[in-house]
C-alpha cells in the first residue's frame, strides 16, 4: 500500500528494511519485491495464505534477488508449518520465535524431537505432514478464562480483532 514510501525509507538508510507480516497473499508483496522497495519480504505464514503460498512469496522474492525472514508468534503447531516452509524455500534468512520463556509451550504437541530450537536453530524433522500431533490436555490446561477448546470465537470478529493495515 505504501511501496513509494517504503522504497524511499529502503534507500535513505543503510538499515536493512523488511516488511510484511500483516500482508496477503503473493500478490500483496509484489509491489514491493518488484519496486525493491524493502531489502527483505517478512511474510507471517499463518495469514499470508499458508505453507504454500508463503513459499512462493519467498521464491518470488528470490527471483529478484530479495531475501526473506519469516514473521512468527504462535502455537508449536504453527511453528513446525513454518520450519517447513523455510526448509524449503531458498532465500530465507530467519524464522522468528516467541514463547521460548513459556515453560509448556512445546508441551502443546508430541511427535517431534525437544527443544524445538536449540541455539538458535531448528530441526526438521522428515516424518509425514507437520510430524506433530497436538496434546489436548495442555492445550486445555492453558486457554484463557471462559474461553472453550475449539469452541467459536466470535469476539476475534470485533473486540480482539486488529483494524491496522500494516505492521
């Protein structure tokens, strides 16, 4: 949405520039990667579209030689999506990682080889699918007061809902 902007900011500094994680699609980063507007694309896999289409924003970018560092906070679920997707796409530089100080994070799911990252790296495990299965009884030991487990979620619509455009 603000490409002009951004390509200004991108060669008025000799910070690395990055944006993204609140964009959709391979067609909301296009702009920016053929303008050369940012120095790295930071697609969030869980609302750019998915495993998928997140690896063809990063070969996109790759295409033009831009780099890509990929926006993460949420469940270990969505962090095995994103280990994935990163293995495979060339041009990836970092995958960022919250909740490492939240004791029973990675006790959400089994499957997989703990920690989840150890010195800053990660395994990738070559087990079928996401290679973890989601362990209930943490997951409900943790969800916020008069929340349900998978229950609807209406207040997401409004309340807990963000109207920004962009990070």
């Amino acid at each position: 949405m603000y490409t002009d902007m951004w390509r200004e900011i991108t060669r008025s500094i000799d910070v690395p520039t990055l944006t993204g994680e609140d964009i959709y699609l391979k067609d909301g980063f296009k702009p920016l990667i053929d303008n050369r507007a940012v120095d790295m694309v930071h697609p969030d896999l869980a609302t750019a579209g998915g495993i998928m289409e997140t690896k063809k924003i990063g070969d996109y970018a790759e295409e033009h030689g831009i780099a890509m560092a990929m926006h993460f906070a949420g469940t270990p679920v969505s962090f095995m999506a994103n280990a994935h997707c990163a293995a495979a796409t060339e041009n990836v530089v970092a995958l960022e990682h919250h909740s490492v100080e939240v004791p029973w994070w990675e006790d959400m799911v089994t499957g997989v080889e703990k920690p989840l990252a150890t010195d800053g790296f990660l395994h990738v495990p070559d087990t079928p699918g996401l290679s973890v299965e989601l362990n209930s009884d943490v997951v409900k030991e943790h969800l916020l007061d008069g929340e349900g487990y998978f229950e609807p979620t209406e207040e997401w619509n409004e309340t807990r809902s963000n109207a920004r455009l962009w990070s």
